[in-house]
C-alpha cells in the first residue's frame, strides 16, 4: 500500500471567511517575532511567523483574496510590506514583501495562530532587544536577515 503524502498545511481566519493552503506541509522556519511591530499587530508580547515559499502560498485562491483587505508600510529591505487581514473578523493572515524592483520576496510570513496544526518546537526567537518577555539565552537580537 502506498504511503500518502502530508498534506499542506491549512490557513484559517478566526471566522473562517479565509481558507486556504500553504505550498507544502511545513513552513521553512518558525519565528517568535519581539519587534515592536509584530507586538502590535498581534496585540500580544511577540508575533508568530511561519514561513513558505511565496510561490504556490501567495496569493491564495482569488475568491480566498477578495474577503481580505491589505494596509501596508515600508518594510526594513526598502520595499513594502503587505500586511493581509480578514475584512470579516479582522484576523491578521500574511505579510508579504514587494521588493524595490518591485518583485515578491521569494518567501512570504502566514501568520502562525493562522496555521492549523504549526509546530512551534524549534521556532527561532528574533529581534529580542525589544523582548517584554523572557526568551532563551543566545535568541538572535535583531532579524535573521539582518
């Protein structure tokens, strides 16, 4: 018998208004986000990020799409970032970042309390210099990226 292959991974918003799939059934990497930003945006002490490929991620379904509305701000790359919400109950979904030369970063941010079944274990703790919470000894102090 043939073993079945994982399915990717299901993004919900708290009303279920957006529903889609990621590109594959795990994210590249996890991130427990401190910067003063994501605080924000999750109204909490840190954002959670799980990210995947933009290609095949984003943008979802384009019926997925309409039910969303976008705010966006400069991004710390000197693009622009694209920060995606349900218009229904107003869950924040995605990030993604258009480059200067206007392209899509080649990986795109799905927020993780809107990824059914994340695993956390491993996540990387980023931009802790703005912590309000304990985090572990040696958490990066600034962006992987930068």
């Amino acid at each position: 018998m043939a073993s079945k292959e994982p399915e990717n991974m299901r993004v919900l918003c708290q009303c279920g208004a957006i529903d889609f799939r990621t590109a594959q059934p795990e994210p590249l990497e996890v991130y427990f986000c401190h910067c003063l930003e994501c605080r924000k945006q999750s109204s909490s002490a840190f954002g959670i990020s799980a990210i995947f490929p933009t290609e095949g991620t984003w943008p979802p379904p384009s019926e997925t799409l309409a039910r969303m509305k976008m705010w966006t701000r400069p991004s710390k790359t000197g693009g622009t970032m694209q920060c995606f919400f349900c218009d229904t109950c107003g869950s924040r979904i995605a990030h993604v970042v258009t480059l200067p030369d206007g392209s899509l970063k080649e990986t795109v941010s799905v927020k993780g309390g809107a990824v059914e079944g994340v695993d956390v274990t491993g996540a990387r703790h980023i931009w802790t210099r703005s912590a309000i919470v304990d985090v572990p000894e040696g958490s990066d102090k600034a962006s992987p990226e930068a």
